[in-house]
C-alpha cells in the first residue's frame, strides 16, 4: 500500500508513524522496572500477553509459601529473558502497522474524494 502513494502523501505518513511510534527506550526501562508485571507489553499493545504476565507473577507471589509459586515465577522470568530479545521486533512491528494504519486511510480519502 505505501509504494501506491505518492512522495507528498508518503511524508505524511512518515510524519505521523513518528508521532505515534513506540519509544524502545521507554519500552526497555519498562522491561527492566516492571517486566514481571507485563507493563512493558501493555506499552506496546501486547494486551492479552501482558495480563498474563501479569497474572504470572500475582498467582507466584501469593502461591509461594506453597512452593508451587516458584514453577511460575520461574516462567515468568524466562519469559522476560525471552522479551529482551523480542522487544525489538516488536516495535518494528507496531511501527510496520502504523505505516499501513496510515497509508490504507489516506488511500481510502483519495478514494473517497474521486
């Protein structure tokens, strides 16, 4: 879709996938201050993953007096290992969405306008 637009109406979506791009420095200290409780998905609207993380570490915490709670706070720290590499691509990701959020909307005004 973005190679159907023109070079004025690819400025525009430039223009606004900056302005509303995720921050991958935000992103990583959110990762590494409140990993645990899934905030860092929650910035980059991973909302389901996120509430189970989340979910992860409160259900750990309450149920570590019975042993059972270091099963999931052990999986929820391999899994904020695994974030740390994943982190990346999904910026990349949301900032591959935003671009066709952009570009199907100004493709659909131009449509519309004819």
């Amino acid at each position: 879709m973005y190679n159907q637009l023109t070079n004025e109406e690819k400025m525009v979506v430039n223009s606004e996938v900056n302005n509303q791009k995720k921050s991958a420095g935000v992103a990583y200290l959110l990762w590494f201050f409140l990993g645990t409780l899934g905030i860092h998905r929650f910035y980059l609207n991973r909302k389901a993953s996120a509430i189970a993380q989340l979910l992860l570490t409160v259900v750990g915490w309450l149920t570590v007096v019975f042993a059972i709670g270091f099963v999931f706070l052990l999986i929820c720290g391999v899994w904020l290992l695994v974030d740390l590499f994943l982190i990346g691509g999904m910026i990349k990701k949301d900032q591959a969405d935003l671009v066709d959020h952009y570009s199907e909307k100004i493709l659909h005004n131009r449509q519309a306008s004819f």
